[in-house]
C-alpha cells in the first residue's frame, strides 16, 4: 500500500519538462526562447530538450522561428485553450454575429488574436467563398501585413513591435509595409480612428477593415471584414464600419459574462 502511495507522488521526467516548458514560454508571452535558454531555466541538458521541442514543433504545440532559432506557444496550445475559456454557447454567439456580417454584405469575416506577432484566426465565416484568403481557422500570417493584425499590434509600442519581428517586416505582397516608422504611423492612426485598414497587403486584390475586441482595458481580438478592392469603397466601408461596431459591443458584452 504503501509503494503504491509512493509511486503517485513520483512525477514523470518527460512529462515534468513538456508542462515546465510550456509554463516557461506562457510566461515569456510574444517573446520567444532559444534552446539555450529553456535548457538554462529548466536546469536540463540541451541533448534531452532537443527532441522533446522538435516533437512538440511538429505536432502544433510550440512554433519553431528557424531564423532566430526561437520556440514559442503554437497554436495547438492556443486552441485548447480558447475551448477551455469559452463555452459552446459563447462560441456559437459569436459565431453567429459573424455570420449576419457575412451574409448581410456578402463579405468575408474572422476573428483572430495575436500570437508571437502573427494573427492566429480563431474563426472565419465566408458563407459565399468568393475570396481565396489564407485565412482558414488555426492558421497564421504575420500581423503587420493585415487590418485585423494592426488592431492587435496598436497597443504596442514600436519598441515592443521590433523585438516582436527581429528580422524585420518581411513583405507578403508587393504592398506589404516593410518600414517600421510607416507602420509606426499607421498604429497610430488606428489608435485615433478606432479601426485600421489594408489594402493588397497580405492578398492580392482584397481589401480589410478591422476593430479591437477589448477585454478588461487589453485587447484580445481583433475582427475584420475583407472584401475584393472593387467593391471597397468610401460609403461600403462606412456601412461595415458601422456593422463591425455593432458586433464589437455585442462580443465584449459576451466575453465580459
């Protein structure tokens, strides 16, 4: 009896490192590790970390920077995680005031969060498929070439920007924003209008407008509309505008329950 009680406090190695290193890189948020680093802070040879990582990269719960050879939270983690902080009901909510964007004006519709300076899209309804986006649920595109990623990095400064990209803005497209005193200028923007915009930045032919979704005074999400560039228009914008505020209230009053 007793050896089996002794048994059931022993923790188990691997298992002990896969939770250390998860909680390690939770802590650091948008700020990625080295090996060398998460080998220092959990006192572990880097020859048993190793495969451990590669491991964990290829299965979606760490994201592998091959540039800076930084690790952090995949977005395995981030979709667990979403589960566990939202219910069905709360899901399906929001769900639902995506799909009246969607299908009242014909238009492409996702919610994301920021993740080491990509968007993560969390949901996405295009009920018409007119646009090819690389937008589908769980995938990630760098936040600086999109609305929706300028909502979420608005509330950074360029300080904290530029250790988010440290090889700096890699362009997507021809119109990507590859200066950081440009983008500098566009965060700002965003700050006093409220919304951001793009236009061919991260896909050719399309056009976005994006708001934040705030929590507690952070925010959490952003959620955009994108459109083809010819149907974007002055009066169309302020129409989806007005659309996406209306949605903003009705999502922050649900995160908030």
């Amino acid at each position: 009896m007793s050896k089996t009680n002794s048994s059931a406090n022993v923790t188990h190695r691997g298992t002990d490192r896969v939770l250390s290193i998860f909680e390690y890189l939770t802590e650091t948020e948008n700020v990625g590790k080295t090996l060398t680093e998460i080998a220092n802070e959990l006192d572990a040879p880097k020859s048993s970390l190793f495969p451990i990582l590669r491991t964990l990269v290829s299965r979606g719960y760490l994201h592998y920077n091959s540039l800076t050879y930084q690790y952090f939270i995949g977005y395995k983690l981030y979709e667990i995680g979403t589960k566990y902080a939202n219910d069905d009901n709360l899901d399906d909510a929001i769900y639902q005031v995506m799909v009246n964007i969607a299908n009242n004006y014909n238009v492409t519709v996702a919610l994301g969060e920021l993740v080491a300076g990509d968007v993560l899209f969390l949901q996405k309804v295009d009920l018409f498929e007119k646009l090819r986006l690389y937008k589908a649920v769980g995938r990630r595109t760098p936040a600086y070439a999109n609305a929706l990623g300028k909502v979420l990095l608005s509330d950074k400064t360029i300080t904290e920007i530029k250790k988010l990209y440290p090889d700096g803005l890699i362009p997507i497209t021809a119109k990507t924003i590859t200066d950081f005193s440009v983008l500098e200028e566009q965060l700002e923007q965003v700050r006093q209008l409220g919304f951001a915009r793009s236009s061919e930045e991260s896909t050719p032919y399309v056009g976005s407008v994006a708001v934040p979704i705030i929590k507690a005074g952070t925010i959490v999400y952003g959620l955009e509309v994108s459109m083809s560039i010819f149907e974007y228009n002055e009066n169309r914008e302020r129409q989806i505008l007005y659309a996406l505020y209306d949605a903003k209230s009705k999502i922050e009053n649900f995160i908030k329950l």
